[in-house]
C-alpha cells in the first residue's frame, strides 16, 4: 500500500469524525460507511463517557472535532511533505498510550502507520473504547491496513520500537524495561502562560480555553501564569468568568473542595472566585482547579529560566515574547507537525 493510499483513507476518517459534534452529530449519507459504522461508534462515545468521569461528551466531542479539522488530505500532505519514505523497511512499533484526555495516543498511531510500519498498541484502561473501534473502521475503507493493527491488553512482545507516554515515575521503569529497542519515552510536561498586563478581554477568554480544557490534565494544558510584579488579577478573573459551569461538574468540584481545604489548613495564601485557585509557587504542575503563578522582574531572565526547564514543558503562550510560542487560545488545537515534547515523532519512525 503506497503513501498516497494512507493518506486517503486518514482523510476519509478525518471526514468520517466531523460528523459528530456536542450540539448535533449529523449523519451524512455521502460519507464512506456510515451504514456500518455511524450508530457504532456514537455508541462507543457513550461507552467512553461513562467509564471515564473526565471524559466529558463536551471533551470528547472537542477531540474529535479537532482531529476531523486536521485530517484532510492538504494537511497530511503538508505535515509528511519533508520525509522521504522511499526506502521504509516496515517493522512492528509498539505504543503504550497515556489516558489522561480523549484518543490522547492517535498523534502517535496516525504516524507508525502513515509512516509505513505496523502498530501494536497498549491502551490505558482510561480510554479504551474510541480508538479500536476507528481501526476497524480504517481497515474497512482501506483494506490495506488489514493485518498492521493490533491491540493488547499483555505484555508488550515482538516489536522493534515503542513509544511509551506515562510519568516521571513510569517512565523510568520503561527506559529500563526498553532500553534495548529504539525508543521515545515521554514524561510529564506542562504548558505555562505568559502574562505582561496589557493583555486585552479576549485574549484572556482565549487563555482561559488553555487552562480549563480538558480539566487541565493535558500537557498542552496551562498549569502556570508568569506574571509582572504587582499584577492586578482582576482582569484574569473577570476574562475566565465564561468556565465557571465547571464547578459544577461533581469530580472537577471535589477537586477544588479537597485542593481549597488544604491550602486553607496549611494557611497559604492563594486568591480564588468559586471555581479556580490561584497560588504563588514555583513548581510547573498544578493540581486540579489551582493554577500556579509566578512573578517575574525582567523578561529576558524569564525567557533564560523557561529555555533552561524546557525539559518540563511543552507549551509557552504568550505574545511577542519568544520564538516557537503558542497564541492564546490554541494549545488544545495543535497541528499535525507540532510534536509532543518537540521529539520529531516520524523522523524517529523512518530511522528505526
């Protein structure tokens, strides 16, 4: 099966995912196996919901929206355009996938078989019912990827390579465990926000996307405010005013309940508005329903001190503050080059 065929049938499922939608999911009968396939996976959307309190249908319905924009022929197209896939030699990789927010794996599954090899994938119980069902849906339009998709609930046996997301704590475990396959091991990062004071409404309601989506469980997710001394919050707090609903919604409320009274046992001082905490600290990985912030004097340090734990994160809002930033508003809407933890996910692929 040539490139071009791959790429056809990931822009099929790309059109295949735009159909569903929180507000209306709308069945369109010029799309490839919907007969088969349409009521199957809104079933499976449901399956994911209920056996995932994180896995809201608005979070859900997000995902699939944002996968459905970027999987179209032109994007593949442009993404792929700077390999050579010539001369693949196809091989077994192995990924063993992270559950924190939903299909948070298919970047990784879209490159192995894009790139040519065969996939064997290890899920998290956490997300577990919307990825196998799309494979089948795959090798139904493309008969191609027939027998290059596998799942295991196992131990992983007989691959070449492994992408492997988890921890800091288990991803020490997998550099042991893999240290001799070829392999991408990724920790946890964090995404942080940079704030000079003269942001406008808009640009706040976006960075409010940023830190809430998802719960804030995503890397992509902004755990951080940098901010200038002296920073008046007001504007922050009024701008982030559209997310209040998320308090309530029972685990995200629970988290903020339990987070609240420690922070009040343990008298830290802290600002709040009924669905969010802000804390002085300077660690970059926040706990639910809190946002860290930090000051800072002078710019040009900042931009020393984030180069100098780049390991830590993997997204920097802001504006005209440094190359590579991310605008407000878009880290939960990445492009299909834009790589977890900045580690080129198909070059690794062609070079294996």
């Amino acid at each position: 099966m040539d490139l071009q065929r791959r790429i056809n049938a990931f822009s099929k499922l790309g059109l295949f995912l735009g159909q569903f939608s929180d507000s209306e999911s709308e069945k369109k009968d010029s799309n490839a196996s919907n007969t088969m396939f349409f009521d199957g996976f809104k079933h499976q959307i449901k399956l994911a919901k209920e056996s995932n309190g994180w896995f809201t249908k608005e979070n859900i319905y997000f995902a699939l929206e944002s996968w459905s924009k970027i999987l179209n022929n032109n994007s593949i197209e442009q993404w792929l355009s700077k390999y050579n896939f010539n001369s693949v030699e196809e091989k077994e990789i192995a990924i063993i996938m992270a559950g924190n927010i939903p299909m948070v794996g298919f970047h990784d599954f879209i490159s192995v078989l894009l790139s040519g090899h065969r996939v064997l994938v290890k899920l998290s119980s956490n997300d577990k019912h919307l990825l196998p069902y799309l494979a089948k849906y795959l090798e139904h339009i493309e008969p191609g990827f027939k027998g290059k998709i596998r799942f295991t609930e196992e131990k992983l046996n007989d691959f070449d390579a492994v992408i492997a997301t988890g921890s800091n704590n288990t991803a020490r475990y997998f550099e042991y465990y893999f240290r001799n396959k070829p392999s991408i091991i990724r920790k946890n990062r964090n995404s942080v926000a940079i704030l000079k004071g003269n942001e406008s409404k808009e640009e706040l309601e976006a960075l409010s996307d940023d830190i809430f989506r998802y719960y804030g469980l995503g890397c992509r997710s902004v755990s951080k405010l940098f901010v200038p001394k002296d920073y008046n919050f007001d504007a922050f707090f009024n701008a982030v005013y559209k997310w209040h609903p998320i308090i309530h919604e029972a685990k995200y409320a629970n988290n903020y309940d339990y987070n609240k009274a420690v922070y009040l046992m343990s008298e830290y001082d802290m600002l709040e508005n009924g669905f969010l905490m802000l804390k002085e600290d300077e660690s970059y990985a926040s706990p639910i329903a809190t946002l860290f912030f930090e000051y800072y004097n002078d710019l040009d340090h900042l931009r020393q001190k984030l180069t100098e734990d780049k390991e830590d994160i993997q997204c920097i809002v802001s504006k005209d503050f440094m190359q590579d930033e991310v605008l407000f508003g878009q880290t939960q809407k990445p492009q299909l080059w834009d790589y977890a933890d900045n580690v080129d996910t198909v070059e690794f692929l062609l070079k294996t």
